[in-house]
C-alpha cells in the first residue's frame, strides 16, 4: 500500500487522568490509522526540530526491522504521512530499515539500513550487517551514509567493519553515537571457537567524510568519520572495572556535561556488563568521555583494529564506572540510560530494597545515587526527559508518570498523565516540552498493530 502523503482522520479519545486526587480529563490523540503496518517509535529522537512531525519505521512481527521497507514521517495535527525513505517492496531479504531519529537541528533523519543488494543469508540483514544512513526529511529521498563500512584487510582507520544500531545525533547535528557489533573479530572468534561477538559502543564525527573500497552491498563513501570509543573484552576480570558488553547509551547532554574547571565535555552514559568478585554478571552504570579529535590512535591498539581485535579508541578517551552495586540487596542496573538535555543528571534503572525497579539519578562526574521514583511496584521502562531539567516521564502498567526532581520538596513526587490500557511504550518528549508521543499496540478488525499517540503537557505549580 502506498502511503506518501495519505491524509488520515485524527479520532480523539479521552483519558481519564488521575492527579493529586483529583480526576482531570485530558485528550489523548490517535496519530496514526492505518493497519496494514506498524508505526514504530523505537526509544528514538522521533521529534522533528519545529516538533511538527515524528519520525517511525514500518518493521513487521515476523521479521522486526530486518523486514522494514519503509521510514516516514506522521504530521502530529493533521495525521498526514509522507514517506521519506523506501526500499524495494518485493525484496524477500530485507535490506531492513528501522529505528529512526530525527536531527535537533536539521530536517534530517538517521536509521539503520542492511545490505543494499540483499540476496540471502550470507548478505541479508544482521546485527553485524547494517550501517547508518541520513535521509533528506523532505521526502526527496536524498540520503548520506553517516558510518563506512570496510570488512577486508588492510582495515582502514574512520570506518567500521561490523554494524551500527541506535544511532542518535548529538545535540548541534555534528556527531552520531551508536552502538556496534564487528563482523571481523565474530568471525575469528567462530574458527577458535570462542564466542566474540561482543557489543560496544562508537561515534562518527559527520562532515569528515571516509572513502573506503568498493563494495557489493555498501555504498564507498560515507559523511562520518568513525571510532570506537568504549573497550570490551570477552573474558572480564572478576571484580575489575572491565565489561563484556556496553549498551542502552546516550549523549551525555545536548552538549556534554560542565566539568569543575567549568569547560564542557562530549560523552556518552551507557550500561556495561562487569564480573564481580564470583564471577557473575553485574550491569553497572559507565561514562566515556570523547576527545574532539577522535583522529588519532590510543595507547590500547590501532583505530582500525585486527583480524583478532576490535578497534581501539582514539588518544583522549576516558571510560569511567559511575556505579558500583554489588553491596545492595538487588545489584545492577538497567535500561536505556538517559540524560537531562543540560548534562547534569544521569537517569537509569535500578531495583530499591524491596526489589521493584525505579529511576535513579547520578551526576556525570559521579557521587552520590538519589532515587527519584518511588511508585508502588515499579517502573517499566527507561525515562525522557523534560527539556528543562525538571521532570521526566516513564511508564508503570498502563500509566503514564511524570516525576518532579527539581530540588527540595517536590523532588521525586509522582503524578499520573495517563492510565489507559493497552501499555504505552517508546515515550518520547519533544523540543518545547508541550507534548509527549508514544505507542500503543491497537487491535483493529482481529489485526494488532503498533500506532501513534499524543498527549498535550502542562506543568501544575
């Protein structure tokens, strides 16, 4: 079904909110109709930079984002969708497109993208296999890669050679954070029989662009210049800081966070796998501080990396352990980490002494941890934030919280913005602050599918 530029009747609903005791009735809207496709969010930056419209993919059941064909875009008024990237329908192996976001400063997207001349399972999408792509928002179709890939030897230092996933635009446009799966070292690692398919995290400074050689399923050239900026290892010492694994990773601000000596810093804020003391898996809270020249090779290996090892990050970068959980009742933390937009407090999940997950804050810089949420069994998902700093929301069964953290009083108090069922998810705050997005998996004629919703925000004194 073609849906470029297909006007959809927006339906409003209402949804009865409970606040402070008091029963406040507040419109939540259906963004999106149609059910021949989902409208998925996927934890994303999905605001455009007027807030105007948001930015999904069309991944399937079946075959998740690998089985994606399209990225678009919803006007949040109108309900209008105009597709701004499509791949060949009657494919049968992909390439897969999905899991997109939006600049903050430009009208541009970033999605992952699989081989561009999929033809089965040997080219066909995979987490090793995909890279980032930029596309034009103004549905010309007009696209850059922001990462090169380059699996064959020599390998050249400012690409990659695995795939790129969760790519997310720093706060002035000019970078891209990602997380990472390489494809070289995997393959070692299956012919000494060891399992080396390890996930980290890189960046891509844009506007450097890198060439590499020609390839069937790749474009040659991209407009990014990458690195790798977190190490991994397969095998952590028990009780060290080293982590097997760096995932759910954000920018640590729009633009980096203030260090003592009052200069800002770039950085990402991640989840990564350590060993305690037995040996068992814990996940704790890390930060990578990025140099600005990501360039230059570190002490740790070429940036280009080996047939045996992963590439290194470049001279200046600094991975630090922000938590260290092993002491509490129920260690480890969770989730996509997300930071306020002035890079000053770190929001992540953790379990309290009762074992029910809530959201914690820490500076960058480290210290103390402060609960912020304290709702009845729990949080289930990660937070986004207010613009201001705040508040944020996150989900708890069919509710919708938003949680004041500014200092004194209020801090931590909890409101309900929405309990509706079926489950919001993928929550999304946009640029103003005046509205938050989501989705809900609707059933429409026996058929389920992912749609859009939208709810207008107040703040209450």
């Amino acid at each position: 079904m073609n849906f470029t530029k297909k006007l959809v009747l927006l339906v409003v609903t209402k949804a009865v909110i409970a606040m402070a005791g008091n029963d406040i009735d507040a419109a939540e809207r259906q963004i999106t109709h149609d059910t021949e496709f989902h409208h998925e969010l996927d934890n994303n930056d999905n605001f455009s930079p007027d807030d105007r419209y948001l930015v999904f993919d069309t991944r399937t059941d079946e075959g998740g984002i690998g089985a994606s064909k399209q990225v678009a875009k919803v006007e949040i008024i109108t309900g209008e969708i105009t597709t701004l990237y499509q791949t060949d329908p009657s494919s049968e192996f992909g390439p897969g497109v999905g899991a997109a976001s939006y600049s903050h400063v430009r009208d541009e997207v970033i999605f992952i993208h699989g081989p561009f001349h999929p033809t089965g399972p040997q080219n066909q999408y995979e987490q090793f296999r995909r890279v980032g792509v930029i596309a034009s928002a103004d549905g010309s179709g007009d696209f850059r890669l922001a990462d090169a890939r380059d699996t064959q030897p020599p390998y050249s230092a400012g690409a990659l050679r695995g795939g790129t996933h969760r790519h997310e635009f720093s706060g002035d446009g000019n970078w891209v954070g990602f997380t990472y799966n390489d494809a070289v070292v995997r393959e070692y690692g299956k012919s000494v029989d060891k399992d080396l398919d390890l996930r980290t995290i890189g960046v891509a400074r844009l506007g450097k662009p890198k060439t590499v050689p020609s390839s069937e399923q790749f474009p040659d050239r991209a407009d990014g210049y990458s690195a790798l900026v977190v190490v991994v290892v397969p095998e952590p010492q028990p009780g060290s800081d080293e982590i097997s694994r760096a995932a759910g990773d954000s920018w640590v601000g729009r633009d980096g966070y203030l260090r003592l000596d009052g200069t800002r810093q770039f950085a990402r804020a991640f989840i990564g796998t350590t060993r305690d003391s037995s040996g068992n898996p814990v996940d704790e809270l890390f930060v990578v501080d990025i140099p600005d020249d990501i360039t230059r090779p570190g002490p740790l290996g070429p940036l280009e990396g080996t047939q045996k090892t992963l590439p290194m990050p470049p001279v200046g970068t600094v991975q630090r352990r922000l938590t260290h959980s092993t002491d509490r009742a129920y260690p480890g933390c969770e989730g996509i980490v997300r930071v306020s937009h002035d890079g000053a407090q770190i929001a992540f999940l953790m379990k309290d002494n009762q074992g029910h997950v809530q959201v914690f804050l820490i500076s960058p810089q480290g210290g103390k941890l402060r609960q912020a949420t304290f709702i009845k069994g729990g949080v289930d998902t990660g937070v986004r934030w207010h613009p201001g700093g705040q508040a944020f929301v996150t989900v708890a069964g069919t509710r919708i919280f938003v949680t004041n953290v500014e200092p004194g009083p209020k801090f931590g108090k909890s409101r309900v913005l929405v309990d509706r069922a079926p489950a919001p998810f993928a929550l999304v705050w946009s640029h103003n602050g005046k509205t938050i997005a989501y989705n809900r998996r609707i059933e429409t004629d026996g058929r389920e599918t992912t749609q859009i919703f939208a709810i207008d925000y107040r703040e209450t004194k």
